[in-house]
C-alpha cells in the first residue's frame, strides 16, 4: 500500500505494514527528538511481493543526521521483515517536509500548536 504522510492510518495497513509502521515510531529524529512518523517524514511503506519499501524524507537537505537516521530506519524495520523479505529505502525530496506534515501530538509536544 503506498501511502500519503497525511493519510498514514495504522488500522488501515495490513499486517507486515502495520509491523513496519511500528518500527518506524521507535525510530527518533535525533535533532528534534520525535518519531518519523509522527514528524510525517514517512511518506509511503509499499510491500510488493518480497520488497518491502519505506518512502521517506528529512526534514532539510542538509540534515547532518541523515546517515544516522537511514541507518536506524534500516535497522528497525529490518527486525521486523520475514526473511525472504528485503528492504528497499527511498529518499524523496519532492514533496519538502514542512511542520504541517507532523501530527497533532507532535505539534503539541513540539509547541506548534
């Protein structure tokens, strides 16, 4: 299923997504110290047979963190794919992040709101 970063609903994801999606809550921006998914850097998760791809962006282009985050993405989705599956990360640029993408409990936490 690929999806929007406004339209990301667990309930409507099957299993193996919902793993992924899962997975990518735990992993951290560390310079703004939220969950991808609720900062809505996570603009697709597709499973088609054995791939399972994640469509991401950073907040900025230049983020200095973004090797570290590719990795932790990496690593948190891999725990959870069988093993005949195989993770396939894509790095989007268009559309840019912008804070109107982050869920409301972000926003709040973040003091957006």
């Amino acid at each position: 299923m690929t999806l929007n970063a406004n339209q990301l609903n667990f309930s409507q994801l099957n299993i193996d997504e919902q793993r992924i999606y899962s997975a990518l809550q735990l992993v951290i921006d560390p310079e703004i110290g939220e969950n991808l998914i609720d900062l809505g850097l996570i603009y697709g998760i597709q499973i088609q047979d054995n791939i399972a791809k994640v469509t991401f962006t950073m907040t900025s282009q230049a983020c200095p963190m973004s090797e570290m985050v590719i990795e932790n993405i990496h690593d948190a989705v891999n725990q959870t794919l069988a093993d005949n599956m195989v993770l396939e990360l894509d790095l989007v640029w268009e559309p840019a992040w912008e804070p109107e993408l982050m869920s409301a409990q972000a926003k709040q936490r973040l003091g957006w709101d």
